[in-house]
C-alpha cells in the first residue's frame, strides 16, 4: 500500500506538468537571416519609419527590410564615405522621419523623405556629442531627442536645429557627474529617466538649465543598467548587464529582483539583461544572453524561448540584443549571430505532433487516418508503422504494431482507416490484414478477413469505414467493392445483396459518406454515386454528364456543410453538388484553392470549409467566398496531406494527417490579418542604371516613396519599378499586381515585386500598384506613379507645329506657285499672242516693205538709166545738168535705201549668205575710211585711223562688213558737230579675236534709248528725242556681225580721262575660220 500514494503523486506531477507545459504559449518564429540579404546576422538594433519599413541595424552596417528584399545602406555619408563594416548600437525613427543611427564612430540623420544622411561627431562645446560611441538614442513624447554615450547625455529639442546640449548628471551624492549612458527612458509620468554603468537616475524637470537627477533606490546604486521599461501597470522593469531584472512597484515603492535560478524553468534564462520591451497587449518581453523570456503576470513567472535544433520555427540563437514591435504589433527579435527572430503578431496555432527519438511518442511521420473516441482521446493510423492511441491529458502515446508469431492486436501495419462506432468499438481497415475491431482498452474484439468463414469479406485490402444511422458498418475495399455488416444481426453482407440490382461505376472504392438525408454517398475512383437508402434508389454522377461542373471521377472524400451542400474532393479541385438545384460547381487552384487534389475535408463550427490537398492547406470563407492557404510557411509541417487523414473532435479541433506527422487546432484561433497592406516603391532602374535622388541622372529629386511622378526622356524608355508590399506578417505569402494605364490591357499578377516595362513609346502613363497581404487583404487604393516619356525634339509641340505651319505654307506655296504659274502661263500666251501678232504684223509690214522695194527698185532702175541718158544727150547746160544730178543722186540715195531695206529682210529672214574671203583687215578697214575722208574734212572733223599692226589677216565677207563699218562711220559724221573729232582703231586681242573701233565725241546715246539702240527702226535725232526713220542700219549690221560670229556693242558716256561726251561702237570679230561653215568660204 506504500507505493499508491508515491503513483497518485507521480501521476499527479506528471498531469499538472504537462498541463503547464501544454499551457505555456507555443510561438513559431519566422527569421531574416544573411541567407535573406542582411549584411551580418549579428543585429543590435530594429527601428520601423513611418513607411513601414524595418530598418536592422547590425554589427557590419544598416539595412533595411521591406518584406521581401533587404537593401545593405554602404555609404551613410556623401562626404564621409564609412563602408558597410560600421557597426550599429542603436536605431529609433522619429516623428519627422528621420531615422537616427547610433554607431561606435559618431552619430548619423538619415532623412527617408530626401534619401540623404547627415552625421555628428564628438567635439569641444556644449553644442556637440560627448562621444563618439553610442549607446543610447531615444524621443520623448514631446519629440526632443536623447542621445546617451559613453561620454555622457545630449539632448536636442524638437524642432531646433541639430544642436545638441550636453546634461550632466549629477546628483547630491556624486558631483562629478555620471558619463557612461546606457538606457534612456521617459515613464507615463513624463520623468526622464537614465540608466548608467553605475544606477539609474531620474529627472522630474525637462528644461536644461534645471535638470536635478534623483538615483532610483540605493540597491541599484553602482549596478550597470542596460535597459529600462514600463509595464501596463506602470512598474518599472529594469534590466541590468549582469544582475538579472529589478521591478519596481510604483505604488509600493517595493523593488523585487528576479534572476536566473538553476534547475528552474520557470525564471529568467539568463542575468545578462539586453532588452525589456512591452507590448501593445501588455506582454512584458525580456531578451538575454541566452534565450527570450516573456513574462506571466497571473502566476509571476517567466516562460522561456529558446533554440530548439529539432525545431526550425524556435529562436535560432539565444543570445538577444533588441526586441521591437512594429506597427501591426509583431515582435522582432535581434539575435547576435541569427540575424532577426519575428513572432508574428497573427498567429496560426499549429499544433504539430512528429515522429522523434522522444519516449511515449507517435511512431511514424506517415499518418493515413485519425479518429477520436468517446473520451476525447485520439487514434492515429500509420503506414506500416501500426496504430498510434493519444492520451490528450498525458499527452503521451501509446503504439500497437503487427508482430509476426506474436498476440498482438492487429494483423497488418498499414493502417488505411479508423471507425469508432457506436459502443465506443475500433474498426481498423489495413492493407493486407482485413478489418481488426478493438475495444476501448485496446483488446482486439473480432478479425474480418477474405475467406474467414462465417463472416468473409470480399477483400484483405481495405480502404475505407463508415457506420450509418442504422448502425450498420460499411466497409470499403480498395478493388472489390463494399461490404455490410449488420450490427444487430451479427452478419457480413456484400452492398449487391442488400441491393441488388444497384450497380456502381466501379469496384475501386475509395470513400463512404452518409449525409443528414440518409443517403450514402459512395465515392470511386471512376464516379461518384449516391444511395438513398429509404428507396434504395441509386444515382451516379459522372463528369462526362456534367461537363464544365464536375471535373473529375476520381473521388478522395465526401462532407456536408450546414446548409446541405455536399463537397467532394477530386484528383482536379474542389467539387460541390446543391442538392436543390441538382447542380454541381468546382473550385481549384485558379480560385485560389491550395492545391487541385483535394484529399480531406472538415467544415468548422462556423461552417467553413477546411480542405487538405497536395499541396497545403486551405480554408474557404464560406461568407465571403475566399480562399486562405496554409503551408509550411505559417507552421505546417509538411505541405502534402494524406488520403481519409482527417478529423473534428467534440470541442471543434481539426484534425489532418500529412505524409510528416499530424496536425492540431481550433479553427476560432487562425487569425486572419485583415489589415490593408500600403504598397511602397523602392527602386527604380532606367535602362538598366539605378537612379538615386539627385544622382547624376537627375530623374529624383527625393527619395523615390516620396515621389508621385517621373518625367523621363525619349531616349530613357526601358523603365523597371520595384516596390514592396508592407506586410511582414508571412511576407512570402503577399501578392501583388500593376497595370501601366495607357499601355497594359488588364492587371499583370506578379510574385516579383516588379513592374518592368521595355521600349515605352513617349506618353503619359499611370502605373497602379496594388498588392493583398498573407490572408488576401487586398488594397482597394493602388499606389500610383505617374510617368511621362517625354518625345523626342522632332515629335514635341512646337515640332509638330512646325510641321504644320511648313506644310500650310508648302501648301500655300505650291498654291501659290501652281496660281503664278497659270498666271504666268497666262501672262506668256498672251504676250505669245502679242508678240505672234506683232510678228505677223512685222512679217506684214517687212513683206509690205519688201513688194514695196520690189515695186519701187524697178521704177528708180528705170528712172535712172534715162537720166544717165539724159546727161550725155543734154547738152553741158548748168542748170540742165544740176538738175540732173540732182534726180540721180536722191534716186541712188532711194535705191540704196532699197537695197538695204531688202537686204535687211534677208537677215531678218535668215536669208543672207556670207561670202568669206581671207584677207587683211587692217587694210580693209582703212579703204572704208578712206571713203568718208572727204566728209570728215568738209565739218572740219578730225578723222583718224589707228592700228598697231599693218596687216591682220582674217576672215570675212568684205561686202557685208562694209556696210557695217560704212554705218558706223555714217552714224559718227551725221551725229558729231563741226570740228569734232572721229577715230577709226583696228586692234588685235590675243590669238583668237580682232577688235574694229569707231569713236565720236558728238552728242551721244542717251541712257533711256541705249537699250533701244539695236532695236529696229528705232533712231535717235539730234536732240535726244525719238523720231521715226528707216531705222534699220544699227540693228541690220549687230545681225551681220552676229552672223559673223562675232559681236557688237557700244559705250556711250563722259570719258574719264578727257571729261568730254564720247560714243564707242566695237566690233569683235573671230581670227581664223574654224567658225564658219566650209560651204560660204570663198578661195582665191
């Protein structure tokens, strides 16, 4: 009898252990490690911006977290380049958005509205930091800034300038001053409060000039401080470096210290105190050297969190440097070589139990079905490792296996299926070993096998259990169908005996349902068939019959919900038939379900769906139509479930087996994270180039968060946006989508966090950014950035009304050519005409001119000759002959007159032939003017013929040219006064021309007939004034010294030399006779 009471204390210890322990808060640790992109896992410091963003800072440089990416700052400083090896003691963000970087070379100002930093260093005055090495920086509520170092305490006040005064502290006991500034704090009664190497102290009064500094308790005095807090009750938590924790009661006034204690699990884990931090929810958190302690109020004691090898969702290095709580009231831990541990503030609450080296535990990881009994307690069954039975209040288990040669209770290891049936009896269907029953103590009752007469199954292979309202047990096997047995009547029976006729699609079984209606739901591998047993009529649904609603024949389990709607899990989604309508619908992953084999379904309490697939867990909101997954990322611990693995107790707990243990939990515990994630942009990436603010690009001017537009060059049109989704509860889990208005059609899903857009034409666009958090929260506000790509210089406005202005005048232009051309056309028919008609009446008048001379020729001809006679018959009578000499001449003068006007008409006709004949010009010339002497001398002219050379020989028709010449010399006798001056010049001009001059000093050509001159019968008289003559002599000799070849041409003017009037007239004759045709060359 001794030995019952030390059992019932055992038992008693061993039950209020594990009920300690199972209420101990479990917490499942996420961790942003160097694998993440930290630049060292050793993090001292976490702050959050008003962003969202977390800023780490760690042992080699600061960094910043968005949730997806890690962004390594390398240069705090642009003037001041300090590499990324600087190591961070302390990081706060205050409220103008400035983040405040503590270091063990100076103190840095990080402004996240500019992307720019500013720094402080140590320096004599009261206006500068006390030291280098910091170790404190903290804001009170009424935003001054305190900065402890390990010189003293600075201060600087909101608003002012980066001014910093420097606070002694000095209290009565100690006038020298306290320095090495470790913690700074201000309580919810305003007071500062400083904790030093050598105690805390307090100050009542904030103004500088009257700091007065109280040391909190005696008991602390020469106690290294490392972190000070204050709980929901207003007590003061002090941690220390080396004495553990010091609580002080305000109201009592009564310090309590609590330490590590050997052997004890339920005090602090370590007396080297880094960090105390409360939480939003009270929680009182305190980080040491070797693990995190959270603090119990109701029992006051401390549960322990510590690094657990066999599990990867424990802390993964004890030893903690800070403890932050971000704005959706997550904990982050910094750990000295695990980079940041994050006890998320939305938990899941998965219970895991796995196969380990643990005594009284589960024996295998591969769970194929799990059922409770009437006490609550659970039956596990595994794949070839046998039954498992849970003792939820020892939580402990106890394993039954198939031993050959031995009694034990089952007759195959491989587990397919768990029924408690009524009278609280355990079905078990193996693979391989029938159907074992057991009891509730485990003693096996009865053994169902193929060919075990009186009660044979069909199969040894089963794969499925079931007892209807009937009572009656159902058993189905993997390919030969179904058997009953009949409870009442102790009798085996096969489904198409109690139903004959009723055939099934196949003989492959794979699940057994009964619904509120009674009717049996029998799920095969090629369709699913329902049996109303009130009627025994039998119906099968096959996907070929409903095409577009069941996707699958394939059958891996049946449920019902509360309203009556039947779910069946398929190799291809999640299936649900509407018994009213006689419809089916399906959900698959493109729904957002986890994973399109769907292996196991449990409706909760709140009638909502919990569905196990192939590839995670899934929860559809049955209110709202929307899918939740679960996977190894919120604490399962393996994504892949198994087929009949799944179970809801009495109290509503889920239950589902997976190929690497079973879960546990109570669907009112999974939180949903309802807040809105912010989208936030982090970078950008111009043709391949990131773009900083006021970079050389000169794209940014602040910090690209800041910034709602981007103007961007033609050129610069390969655009890349990268942006984050402010959710860091599950972060892999956010999603996101953009659309570039103006040019995508429809929303881009994307895992990537990027927007990338290539060879963006010039235009205006918006890019909308949305993104949903872990539980798809979706943001009904997209961020926006608007971006213009600005044209190139020849498709601007200004370009383009250049064009158009160009064009309206080419327009113009070709109107206005195409409108002077016609009037030009115009303008030259009629002058066409004119002239047609002036010709014609030119031809009139030279053909009038030439019968005319025809006419009068003959007559003079004839008149002549009589006269001729006349003067010879007459005798020598003076006044007889001087009339007749007077007839004679004036008809000479007539037929001269004539002859000329008919020559003229053959030049003018083209009629004149030349007859060329070599001979000396210069002698030519001077019997022409030989000729006009005797004028020259009777006006008392001087007349002169020049030349340099005696002979020039050319080539020429003499008769023609003697008109010219005789003209020329006329027109000077008839036009030059008495005793004026005429001269003759012959002169030759290089090689190839002969100039023949003819000068006056007469009256001259005016300037308003000198264009006229060579026109025909136009003539100049003495005067000046334009007369009527026969006009014809210029104008005839210019065409027969243009027939020449050669030309003529006049100057008429002052002569420069002399001063005196002066009329030249030139003739330019050709020497040689290339120019002339052979035909009117004339040998001699």
């Amino acid at each position: 009898m001794g030995r019952l009471p030390a059992l019932f204390f055992l038992l008693f210890f061993i039950i209020i252990k594990s009920q300690f322990a199972a209420g101990q808060q479990s917490i499942v640790f996420d961790h942003v490690t160097v694998e993440n992109g930290l630049s060292s896992g050793s993090v001292l410091s976490i702050t959050q911006d008003a962003k969202g963003f977390i800023w780490i800072g760690t042992m080699d440089g600061l960094n910043r977290y968005d949730g997806n990416k890690v962004k390594i700052f390398k240069s705090f400083y642009q003037d001041n380049p300090i590499g990324p090896s600087i190591k961070i003691n302390q990081l706060i963000a205050d409220k103008q958005q400035n983040i405040w970087i503590g270091t063990n070379n100076g103190l840095y100002v990080y402004n996240t509205r500019t992307d720019s930093f500013s720094v402080f260093y140590a320096g004599a005055g009261r206006k500068n930091l006390s030291h280098n090495n910091i170790k404190a920086i903290y804001q009170d509520r009424k935003g001054n800034i305190w900065v402890g170092t390990e010189g003293g305490l600075n201060k600087i006040d909101y608003g002012q300038p980066f001014e910093f005064q420097s606070i002694p502290i000095i209290n009565k006991k100690d006038s020298s001053g306290f320095k090495n500034v470790q913690a700074i704090f201000e309580n919810s009664a305003g007071d500062i409060l400083v904790g030093t190497t050598q105690g805390i102290f307090i100050s009542k009064n904030q103004k500088v000039s009257d700091h007065k500094w109280g040391l909190i308790a005696d008991q602390l005095s020469g106690i290294s401080i490392s972190t000070i807090a204050e709980d929901k009750n207003k007590n003061l938590w002090i941690g220390t470096t080396a004495s553990g924790v010091f609580k002080i009661d305000k109201e009592l006034l009564i310090i309590k210290h609590y330490s590590h204690q050997v052997g004890t699990n339920t005090g602090l884990v370590s007396n080297v105190i880094r960090k105390i931090r409360t939480d939003r929810k009270g929680r009182l958190w305190i980080g040491t050297l070797k693990g995190l302690n959270l603090y119990d109020p109701l029992t006051d004691r401390f549960i322990s969190y510590v690094h657990k090898p066999e599990d990867p969702h424990t802390l993964n290095y004890n030893s903690i440097y800070d403890i932050f709580e971000d704005q959706q009231g997550s904990i982050w831990v910094g750990t000295f070589f695990g980079g940041v541990n994050i006890a998320e503030a939305y938990t899941t609450n998965f219970k895991i139990y796995q196969n380990t080296d643990r005594k009284n535990w589960i024996s295998s990881n591969v769970i194929s079905s799990i059922v409770g009994d009437q006490g609550d307690n659970l039956w596990i069954g595994t794949e070839a490792e046998g039954l498992n039975y849970f003792d939820r209040k020892l939580q402990v288990f106890r394993s039954f296996k198939y031993e050959e040669n031995s009694n034990a209770i089952l007759s195959s290891n491989l587990v397919k299926a768990i029924l408690t049936d009524n009278e609280n009896n355990l079905w078990v269907g193996l693979h391989s070993g029938g159907v074992n029953v057991l009891n509730s103590s485990g003693k096996k009752l009865k053994e169902f096998r193929k060919n075990q007469l009186p009660d044979a199954i069909n199969s040894d292979e089963l794969s499925c259990l079931m007892q209807d309202d009937k009572n009656r047990i159902w058993i189905g096997h993997q390919e030969y169908g179904i058997n009953i047995y009949d409870t009442k009547a102790k009798r085996m029976e096969q489904f198409e005996t109690v139903y004959p006729g009723k055939i099934l699609p196949t003989k492959a079984i794979t699940f057994l349902f009964e619904d509120s209606r009674k009717n049996i739901w029998i799920g095969t591998k090629q369709g699913l068939s329902m049996l109303q047993t009130a009627d025994h009529a039998l119906k099968t649904f096959l996907k070929k019959n409903y095409a577009g609603q069941l996707k699958s024949d394939y059958i891996n389990c049946v449920a019902e919900d509360e309203k009556g709607i039947i779910w069946i899990g398929t190799y291809t989604g999640l299936s649900y038939y509407n018994p009213e309508t006689k419809s089916f619908g399906t959900f698959t992953s493109s729904d957002g379900l986890s994973g399109n084999k769907v292996v196991g379904i449990l409706v909760d309490n709140s009638n909502n769906l919990w569905i196990s697939t192939n590839n995670g867990l899934s929860r559809l909101d049955r209110s709202r139509r929307r899918f939740n997954t679960f996977n190894t990322y919120d604490g399962l611990p393996g994504n892949v479930f198994n087929y009949n693995s799944f179970y809801k107790d009495n109290e509503g707990r889920l239950y589902f087996g997976s190929f690497n243990g079973f879960i546990e939990f109570n669907p009112d515990e999974i939180e949903t994270n309802l807040v809105t994630p912010d989208i936030k942009l982090t970078g950008l990436s111009v043709n391949g180039n990131h773009v900083h603010a006021r970079d050389a690009w000169g794209i940014l001017k602040n910090d690209l968060s800041e910034t709602k537009k981007v103007i961007l060059n033609y050129n610069q049109n390969i655009v890349s946006i990268d942006y984050a989704v402010m959710n860091f509860i599950k972060p892999g889990k956010n999603k996101s989508s953009y659309k570039l208005e103006g040019y995508d059609k429809d929303w881009v899903f994307t895992d990537t966090h990027n927007a990338s857009f290539t060879n963006l034409p010039p235009g205006k666009y918006s890019l909308l950014i949305t993104g949903c958090n872990n539980d798809g929260v979706w943001n009904p506000n997209p961020n926006v950035l608007q971006i213009t790509i600005l044209p190139p210089p020849w498709k601007t406005w200004w370009a383009y009304a250049t064009y158009i202005f160009t064009f309206l005048l080419t327009v113009y232009g070709i109107f206005y050519f195409i409108a002077s051309r016609t009037e030009l056309k115009r303008k030259l028919h009629y002058e066409y005409m004119v002239n047609k008609k002036q010709q014609e009446l030119h031809q009139m008048k030279m053909d009038f001119f030439t019968h005319i001379s025809h006419e009068i020729r003959t007559p003079l001809t004839l008149i002549l000759t009589p006269v001729e006679m006349l003067s010879q018959i007459i005798p020598e009578n003076p006044t007889s002959q001087k009339l007749l000499h007077s007839i004679k001449t004036n008809a000479d003068r007539l037929l001269k007159l004539t002859n000329d006007l008919m020559d003229f008409r053959k030049a003018d006709s083209g009629y004149t032939q030349l007859k060329i004949r070599q001979g000396n010009l210069v002698h030519f010339c001077q019997s022409v003017y030989a000729k006009f002497l005797s004028a020259a001398t009777s006006k008392s002219i001087e007349f002169t013929f020049t030349s340099e050379e005696d002979i020039i020989e050319a080539y020429f028709d003499p008769e023609h040219l003697e008109i010219v010449l005789s003209n020329l010399l006329s027109n000077a006798l008839k036009f030059t006064p008495d005793r004026g001056t005429i001269s003759m010049n012959v002169a030759r001009n290089g090689n190839e021309t002969v100039h023949i001059s003819v000068c006056d000093n007469g009256i001259g050509i005016p300037k308003e007939s000198q264009e006229m001159i060579f026109t025909n019968f136009y003539q100049v008289d003495s005067r000046g004034n334009k007369k009527t003559g026969s006009g014809v002599g210029l104008a005839f000799s210019k065409s027969l010294i243009e027939l020449h070849h050669g030309k003529m041409y006049f100057h008429s003017g002052i002569n420069k030399s002399t001063g005196t009037q002066e009329t030249c007239f030139f003739v330019c004759l050709k020497l040689g006779k290339g120019h002339f045709n052979e035909s009117s060359i004339i040998l001699e």
